[in-house]
C-alpha cells in the first residue's frame, strides 16, 4: 500500500509564508509526475502546481511569482514552499502523485489526505 502524507498547513496571516510537504512511503517502484492541489470550502478543486520526475514545474496564473514547487527524489518527497499569502489561498491543500508500485504494472494516482492552509489576519 502506498501513503501519501501532506505535512506544513496552518494559520498564516496575509503576507506569511508556508512550506508544505508531501511524503510518498509504501510500495513505491518510482514516482512520475507530482503535484498540490487545493479546494476551497464550496468550490471546485484546482491544480496549484505541479512538477515531473526531471524536475519541469508548471503554476496556475494565480500563484506565479509567490509559490514555487520541488521535489526530492531520493527521500520521495514533494515541497511546496509559499510565499506572499493572500486570503484567497485559503483552502485543503492535497498531494497528488503517479506511482508505479510494481515495474510490471502501469502508474496510476495516488492522493494524500490534505493539509489546511488559512490565511486570515
């Protein structure tokens, strides 16, 4: 069984910084594509940021500039490090990642349980 496992959220006033991590343990051949999605209370959930196993990053327009993305391949973790909060970042913030667990048998995804972000002051 494979466990993805977010770690850092909390209470942050506008302005603050947070630094979220994603742990992947179990059975893990290799880990592919990564990424942090967050949801708001009533709304749809929406990528952040996401990051591939040779290290390319993308963002949402939204968080350009003040989020920023990385992963450590050899300890199977993903950091998303936040900078500049604004209210609007307040949501569960959730890891998602392809995992082979077998080098027979195709990836699929794997979610973490989320982490709560508030930005409130």
């Amino acid at each position: 069984q494979v466990q993805l496992v977010e770690s850092g959220g909390g209470l942050v006033q506008p302005g603050g910084s947070l630094r979220l991590s994603c742990a992947a343990s179990g059975r893990i051949f290799r880990l592919n594509d990564m990424g942090w999605y967050r949801q708001a209370p009533g709304k749809q959930r929406e990528l952040v940021a996401s990051i591939t196993s040779g290290g390319s990053t993308n963002y949402r327009d939204s968080v350009k500039g003040r989020f920023t993305i990385s992963r450590d391949n050899a300890v199977n973790t993903m950091i998303l490090q936040m900078d500049s909060l604004k209210p609007e970042d307040t949501a569960v913030y959730s890891c998602n990642a392809q995992i082979k667990t077998t080098a027979w048998t195709p990836p699929r995804d794997y979610w973490g349980q989320g982490t709560q972000v508030t930005v409130s002051s």
